[in-house]
C-alpha cells in the first residue's frame, strides 16, 4: 500500500517516512509541483500534504488530486502560520483531515490509519452498492419469473416477467399467496416444487400447468437461508416452455405422419394387388355368357373396386414423400380428391358436401401434392368447426374463374383472370380479432393436445409461394369462408412442364404380339394372361425376375409386362440386367406396380422413363398401354402421375 509524502524534506517529515515504513506502508516523496505526476504514476492510497511552510495554495492543490482520483484521502499537515498560531485555524477544504502543530508522528500514523479505513469501507460499500444493482438489472432483465416466496407461500418478490405466464402483471402478486394465484386451491399443490423444497431443505424441480391460460412452465427452486442455518424461504425460477411444448408436439406429429406415411404405403401395396385381381376377374367374367343378374353383380364389385382403388391411390398419394415439383394441374380435379378423402368422416358426421365446380376451370402451375396438403387442411378445419358449434352441417365447396375487379380489389395477378376455389363451413363464426390471426404459426384456439395451430400457417405459405393469395372471410350467422386464389397458366403452359391431366393418347389398331408376363402375385399372373390371350395374344408367364432372365434369353418378345415389386429378383433388377443384354428389348418393358408410394420406385421410374401402369387397372388400360409400347411410343404424360 502506498502513502504519497508531498512537500520539503524536513527532520519531521523524515520521522514520519521511517514511521509509515515500520506500518508497511510504501512511501514515495514528491514536491509540491510533483505531487499531480505523483498521484498519476504512484497511485497511492492516500496523500500527506505538507504545508506546514507554505498554506496558500493547499486548497487548490487537493482540489486538482480529487479532479485525478476522485475521493482521494488527503491529510494536511500545517505550521503554526498557515493556521494563525497555535491551536487555531480552520479545516482545509477538501482534505479528509488536518493537523496542526504541534503534532506527533504517533498521532498522524492513527489519523492515517483511520482515513485507510475509512477509506476501505466507502470501497467496500461501493463495491457493495454496485454488486446490488448489478443483481438488481439481472433480476430485472431476466425474462423468466424469478421469485421470492416464504415459508407460508407468499411471493416477497418477482421480477417483472412476462404477464402472459400469470394473467396478471407481477407487482400484483407481491404479498398473495403462490397457490391461490397460480392454480386457485386453497391448499399447496402437493407436486409443486416449492413445497418440495419446504419439506426437503433441498433444490426441487417440477412441471407446471396454468389452468387458466394454458400455459406450461418448469418450476426449479432453491432453498433459502438466514444467518442461523433456518429456512427463510424459496427461490422459484419459473420458465415458460409453451412454445418449446408446441414445437415437441408438433415434431411428434411429424414423425407420426411419417411413420404413417411408411405403414399407408405399406397396407396400400398389399391392398392393390388383390383389388388388381378382384377388378380384372369382374371384368372377364362380364364378357362371358351370364345371366343379367350375375352381371349386375359384376358390375357392382367392378364398380366398388374401382371405388376402392380411387381411396388407395389418394391415401398413396397423400402419404407419399415429394420433391417439389410445378406442373400444370386442374384444381378441381385435386380438390375432390381430397373430398373423396374425408367423405367417410364427412358422411358419418352428417355433413353434406354441396360441390359448385367449374367444369371449364383453367389449370394453374403447381406442385399437386403441396394442394393437395392446403385442401386438406382447410377441408379438416372446416369439418372440425362444424363439429364445434351448432351448425346445420353444410360444406359448400365451389371454384370459378374470377375476373379482378381493378382498383377495387388488390390483385397479385398480371392476369386480370384468376382462379379462385372458396370453402365455405355453417359452423361458429370466427371473431374478429381471431380472423387476423388465424393463419400465424401457433396460433389455435383449440384445447392443448387438439392440435398444433400450424395447419392453416403451411396453407398459407404453399399458397404465396405459389404467387397466390388466401384469406378468410366470417359473419355473424353464417360460419367462415376460406378462399384460395391462384394465378391462371399461361397458354400451353411452360417449357418443360409435365401435364398431369388425364391425358389419354391415341393409338393405332390392336397388333398381335408374343407377351411375357412377370408377377409374382398367382391370380393377378393369370388374369392378366387371360385378358390377353382373349386380346389374341401369344403370352408367356414368369414368376419372378430370375425366372424372367432365363425366358428372355431362349424366346423375342415383343413386350415384357413386369410387377417391380418381387421375390428373388424384383422389377427393377429384372430391367438393369436386361438393359444390358439388349437396350431394345429393355424398351419394351411395362411396368405394373402397386407400390408408387415407394422412394425407390417413384425414382427408378422416372430416372429411366419406362413405360408403367399403376395398379389396379381397367382392361382398357392395360390395351392402351401395350399398344403404346408396341408403338414405341413413351408415355410423356401419365394420368395423376408424372416424374420429373
């Protein structure tokens, strides 16, 4: 510690440098026109001013070390003449102490004590004040509840949180009791983590849920202690997960989607090769000799099959991981396959489906998988609100081609024409302040666990990426109207875009030709022979690719109809192996598969761009389709089907 000694060396001043020395204290000397470098260079704790020669500029000297070290400690030491004789004379202004003559070394080594000490405990009670608004703006910036609460459960402090996790702003809960406010029992809660940490002297943790908002939040809390060892209290730390529940949820429904996604695809595979049989033998048995009783039987199973592939090839559809992809679609067409979707559940609830489509409806450019997504959602929500409320259980679903109304209506289109695609519910209203909010992330009104509030956020963002718009309109008495707006295709399209329209082509007259069939479904094999063998065909039949590879070495074909999916060797080895042989004949390979859903189907089929038939098909096209191949003609566009 060092002491700065300012002034003419004297025996005096020699006495009090070998004083302060024997304390162990430094001592660095300076003259009067030193003492500012001094104080600068030393840093010294305190200074002792020696004026006993020289008092008229004391004042003015102390006042200038205070401009350097603010607070510094300066004790004066005067003569009998700067203070007007023995005795006398006022305190120097600005020092911390003076001493006047006569004074003794003993003496001004206490007074020095003293200012050090003095000193010590103004740092210490800065060092103190500091530290407690330091604590004081951390209690206040953090943005999780942070409270103070007693052995009796009432809150003695809380930061100022966020009033969204209580209701009510923080500086009304000081002074209430925890439970009261939170939960409304007039009892602890008994999984509370306070009272864990009441009974158990020890840290506690708990997950809470405010009954009144909502709201999910983890409790942690920590003891507090008084000087003599007893509980004085609780530090709660309260954290708003909400958000973070949400997100969970909303991750666990993702991957229940796409573990669905899997099992759908699965189920479906299995369904359609036995659909594929049921639908063939109806349709051969009905160009036998039978009786109109049997054939209107036939027709009926023909019919509900056809039924049934419709239900297979949407839940394929929809449950099927895509590429984004814009082609030209008709919305009507993925609007009622979502329909046919959720008629079951619409039937059974007693809603009735009133469909005002626009046969002459333009197509737009779109993914129709991401449509198919925005229909859905909306539909769901709209069956959901009907449920909710007292409706008559209408679903009006109508398109049309709108022209925009110029400066009367804010149009995103070049195109003064746009497609527009309303779904109207008879369910509650929508209140206004909810109808601005309704398509925001998270946003729901639903219970916790009833959903996620993102459905009408992804409609919403598929819509404008699409260069479209979507709102919703609500007035009393007449439920809600969501409306999709689409920008029209421009005329024959866009170069290099796939039509996904139900394009059928036309081709030339039946030719005879040698057939082999591969598939390792028995009756499917057989009724595919069948069909063909009455078309006049030579057909020959494999029941897997291995069996396959040896046919097509000892026998020409002129095409090769082939199920992908296969025991031994599948479709897709089947077709490598022959590509190799002879890429002719590798083009004269129609592929039947139930399994589009499939990652590596859906890839292998529009890497090569071999001709397929999705299964269960009609007679018809199963024609069409090798006529085509006999053609040599590809298919560029597939119905409800295409690759990229």
């Amino acid at each position: 510690m060092t002491i700065l000694l300012v002034g003419e060396r004297t025996p005096k001043s020699k006495l009090v440098e070998q004083g302060l020395s024997r304390e162990g204290l430094k001592v660095v000397r300076a003259r009067g026109h030193e003492a500012l470098r001094g104080v600068q260079e030393a840093n010294p704790r305190l200074v002792l001013l020696d004026l006993s020669r020289d008092a008229t500029e004391g004042s003015q000297m102390i006042q200038t070390i205070h401009s350097i070290v603010r607070r510094l400690p300066v004790i004066a030491l005067l003569g009998r003449d700067a203070v007007g004789g023995r005795g006398g004379g006022e305190p120097l202004a600005g020092a911390a102490d003076c001493l006047s003559p006569p004074w003794r070394v003993g003496e001004l080594l206490a007074r020095i004590r003293a200012q050090l000490r003095i000193r010590a405990l103004e740092e210490e009670i800065e060092q103190t004040t500091r530290s407690k608004r330091d604590l004081e703006t951390l209690f206040e910036g953090i943005l999780d509840s942070v409270e103070i609460i007693d052995p009796d459960y009432r809150i003695l402090r809380i930061n100022p949180t966020n009033p969204r996790l209580y209701g009510v702003q923080p500086e009304e809960l000081v002074g209430r009791v925890c439970y009261q406010v939170y939960q409304e029992r007039m009892e602890p809660c008994p999984s509370c983590a306070v009272s864990e940490t009441l009974r158990t002297r020890q840290p506690a943790f708990a997950e809470l849920t405010h009954n009144r908002h909502r709201e999910f939040a983890h409790q942690y809390t920590y003891p507090l202690f008084d000087e003599g060892g007893a509980l004085s209290g609780v530090i709660c730390y309260v954290q708003d997960v909400t958000e973070k529940k949400r997100l969970e949820r909303q991750m666990l429904q993702t991957e229940k989607l796409s573990a669905l996604g899997e099992l759908i695809s699965g189920i479906t595979h299995e369904l359609n090769n036995p659909l594929a049989a049921i639908l063939l033998y109806a349709q051969l048995l009905q160009r036998t000799e039978i009786s109109e009783k049997v054939r209107g039987g036939l027709e009926s199973i023909q019919r509900e099959s056809i039924r049934c592939q419709k239900v297979v090839q949407n839940l394929l559809s929809f449950a099927r991981q895509h590429k984004p992809v814009r082609i030209l679609v008709n919305p009507n067409e993925i609007l009622e396959s979502m329909l046919d979707l959720q008629e079951y559940q619409l039937k059974v609830n007693n809603i009735q489906v009133i469909k005002r489509l626009d046969r002459k409806l333009p197509s737009t450019l779109a993914d129709p998988y991401q449509l198919q997504q925005v229909f859905l959602n909306i539909l769901i929500n709209a069956h959901q609100a009907i449920l909710s409320g007292p409706g008559r259980g209408t679903l009006v679903v109508k398109t049309e081609r709108v022209r925009s109304q110029g400066k009367d209506r804010s149009s995103r289109y070049a195109d003064p024409a746009f497609i527009q695609i309303s779904i109207q519910n008879d369910g509650p209203d929508i209140p206004p302040e909810n109808l601005k909010r309704i398509f925001d992330p998270f946003f729901t009104t639903k219970d916790v666990g009833q959903g996620t509030g993102l459905g009408l956020s992804v409609a919403y963002g598929i819509v404008h990426e699409h260069g479209g718009s979507i709102y919703a309109r609500s007035q009393p008495g007449q439920g809600a109207t969501f409306i999709i707006e689409l920008p029209i295709a421009g005329q024959g399209g866009v170069a290099g875009e796939l039509v996904v329209s139900g394009v059928k082509e036309e081709v030339g007259g039946k030719r005879k030709s040698r057939i082999l069939v591969v598939d390792d479904e028995e009756d499917l094999l057989q009724g595919i022979s069948e069909i063909l063998r009455m078309d006049g065909h030579e057909v020959h039949t494999a029941k897997n690719g291995r069996i396959a590879l040896d046919m097509v070495n000892d026998c020409n074909y002129d095409v090769i109809i082939c199920d992908i999916k296969m025991p031994e060797v599948n479709g897709i080895q089947f077709y490598q192996e022959v590509e190799q042989r002879d890429f002719l004949l590798a083009r004269r390979i129609l592929f039947s598969t139930g399994d589009i859903a499939n990652a590596e189907t859906y890839s292998f089929l529009g890497r090569t761009g071999r001709s397929w038939i999705k299964k269960p098909f009609l007679i018809e096209e199963l024609q069409e389709a090798i006529q085509r191949v006999l053609s040599d003609r590809e298919v560029k566009s597939r119905p409800e089907e295409s690759f990229s």
